[in-house]
C-alpha cells in the first residue's frame, strides 16, 4: 500500500491509503458477511481510508439511512479497530423522514443538524471523534457563515478531526474556505467529488443539480486544487458504478463523441501493461497531477483484490500523456 497525507493542521492531518474504500452499500445491498470481509482485507493490505454517510443507503429500503454506520460500527466492534482506520461521514442528504430524499427533503446544513446529525453518526459508529466530517450537498436556506461555524464547534470540541466537502458548486467551497480563515477557524480541506477517466457533459440537468452537475471534478475544481495544494480530491465513483466492466451501465452523460476516443486510449494502455481497464484508470488517478485519491465501491473481494492491484501499477509518463490527451 502507499500513503498520502490529508489536511495540513499537525493536530487534525491524517496519513490514508491512497485507495478509499466506499462502503455506502455495505449492510443494504452487500450482506454483512461479505462486507466484513471486504474491509478485513483492506484493512490487511493496508487499505485505512473508509468512506460513509449518515444517509447511505436510504434508497435501498425507503427509509432515512444509518445501515452503513451502524455495520461499521459493529464491525470495528468485533475486530478491535481503533483510531488506525480513518472512517469519514457526511451529514447533510438524509432524508428527515421515511419515503423521502435528498432533493426534497434533506436534513440540511444548519447549525442544529450539524452538531445533532455528528452526534448520531458517532453513536452509529462507536466513535469519540469523527476523523473526517464532510458537508454532503449544499444547503441554499442556511447562510454559510452558520454552517462553517457549526462544523468549526466540532473541531474545537474535539468531536470532529479533519473537515470536508461534496458536491458544492466551488464558488461556495471558496467562500466557505475564506470565511472560516477569516475567523481563525478550520476549514474544509478535503473535497469529494465525481471523477473518473471518462468525462461526462455538464450540461445535462439532474434532480440535485438543475443546472448541471455540480457533483463532477470539473476543469474549475482541478484549477482549484492546483492553485490550492494543501487540499485533497477524493474521487467518488472512479469506476463508474462498473461500467468499465460493464459498457451498458454507462451513464448518459457520457454518452458523448469524446467518450470512444479516451475508451480506446484507456485500453491500449491496459493491453500494454496488462493491466485491466478498472486498473489503469485508479493508477492515473493516483498517480495524477494535482493527484487524485480514488474512493472505489466494491461487491465482492475478488473486485477489491483488482482495484489494490492498481495501486503498484505505474503508468509511464507517455501512457500518462495519451490518457490526458485523448478527447
Ligand atoms: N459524495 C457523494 O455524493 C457520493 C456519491 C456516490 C458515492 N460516494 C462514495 O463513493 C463510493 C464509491 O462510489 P460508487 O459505489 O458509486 O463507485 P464505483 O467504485 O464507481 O462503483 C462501485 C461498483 O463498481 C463495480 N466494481 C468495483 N470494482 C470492480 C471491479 N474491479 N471489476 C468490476 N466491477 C467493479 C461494482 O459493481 P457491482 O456490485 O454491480 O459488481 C461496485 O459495486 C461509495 O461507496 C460512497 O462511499 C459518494
């Protein structure tokens, strides 16, 4: 395994695997024996960078969310884990009741949610303190100055360690960021996003984003954390749900000219290097410039077993150049 540093604060910065291990399924769709053994194994390969949510996984069963927490919970329980594994939580997306969502009826970012909804995670998680804490999606109806306040407490109360941020558009990532620095308070420093080799249209409309994905590692993101390098990107579906494995599960918004062109160079590169497709695409993120820190969701430990096969797959500076420059 290899090894980067997240945040910057001596007091709060945390040393994670350079693959993330999502367990958003973990305890709905993945039985719990499975998924033991999925993060037993990653945790044997040295795999310490766990990722979850206080709303995952509401859309499985109707309900508002908790059953991944509560299997990690349970699992770190049984198997003595301590703070050595960083589990980081988001709160914001939960459903406030049964048999809605996170467009209509999130819980928010208020400054009652944020210290109320850590509370429930840490319980759900056995945790003192959460390692890393993100804000899941925006809250149009809170001002941010409350919101930046509110994770601040957490820190300074030492309830939270690391803070973090998803799917906000980066007008509002920065503003967040000077706020609390204006107000000596910590700020978000890592921020989690849709990214992968393949590029998606922003321009189609979802249900969370009317006016184009903001979810997506854009051009004004990568801009963003070039100019800004003691931040981390944390890529959410870096596999694209198994789409490299299964082309028929692409999304429509990579259904687009440019999405052959990268298909190609990706598997030219995976011919070379006999490497699979899902390979060559985490070890271009890892090995990226600003580098990127993929967070793969698994089913199974023979697809966990490929994607840290990837993490000592080196990529040439040519293959490198081809797979950027393809389009
Ligand atoms: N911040 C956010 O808003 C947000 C949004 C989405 C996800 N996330 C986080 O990111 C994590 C990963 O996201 P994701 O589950 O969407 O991403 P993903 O890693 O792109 O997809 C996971 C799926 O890809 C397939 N897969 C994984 N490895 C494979 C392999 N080696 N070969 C073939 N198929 C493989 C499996 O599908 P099958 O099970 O069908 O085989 C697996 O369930 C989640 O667990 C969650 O923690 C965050």
């Amino acid at each position: 395994m290899k090894y980067r540093t997240i945040g910057t604060d001596p007091t709060t910065r945390r040393e994670v695997s350079v693959l993330a291990l999502g367990a958003m399924l973990f305890g709905s769709v993945t039985d719990e024996a499975t998924s033991f053994a999925v993060l037993d194994r990653y945790v044997e390969a040295g795999g310490n960078f766990i990722d979850t949510s206080d709303n995952y996984a509401f859309w499985t069963d109707g309900g508002q969310g908790g059953q991944s927490e509560e299997l990690l919970g349970r699992w770190r329980r049984s198997r003595g884990i301590g703070d050595e594994i960083v589990i980081a939580t988001k709160l914001g997306a939960r459903p406030l009741a049964p048999g809605t969502g996170y467009t209509d009826n999130p819980e928010g970012l208020s400054a009652k949610v944020v210290r109320e909804s850590a509370e429930r995670s840490r319980e759900r998680l056995g945790l003192e303190k959460l390692d890393l804490l993100y804000a899941h999606i925006e809250d149009h109806t809170v001002p941010l100055q409350e919101t930046v306040e509110a994770f601040a407490a957490l820190v300074a109360e030492g309830t939270a360690g690391l803070l973090g941020v998803s799917n906000h558009a980066v007008w509002r990532v920065e503003r967040a960021r000077a706020l609390a620095a204006a107000a000596g308070l910590p700020g978000y420093e890592v921020l989690q996003y849709a990214h992968t080799d393949l590029r998606p249209r922003t321009d189609v409309p979802d249900a969370l984003f009317p006016d184009g994905s903001l979810g997506h590692a854009g051009p004004d993101l990568l801009g963003y954390l070039r100019a800004e390098p003691g931040l981390t990107l944390v890529a959410y579906s870096p596999l694209l749900k198994g789409a490299y494995a299964h082309p028929e599960r692409l999304p429509a918004d990579f259904d687009h000219p440019g999405t052959p062109a990268r298909l190609e160079a990706l598997r030219e590169v995976a011919r070379e290097t006999g490497a699979s497709v899902n390979q060559v695409v985490l070890a271009w993120q890892i090995g990226g410039e600003p580098p990127v820190l993929p967070l793969a969701g698994v089913s199974s430990v023979a697809q966990l077993e490929e994607n840290l096969a990837a993490v000592d797959l080196e990529l040439t500076p040519e293959q490198r150049a081809r797979l950027d420059a393809a389009h």
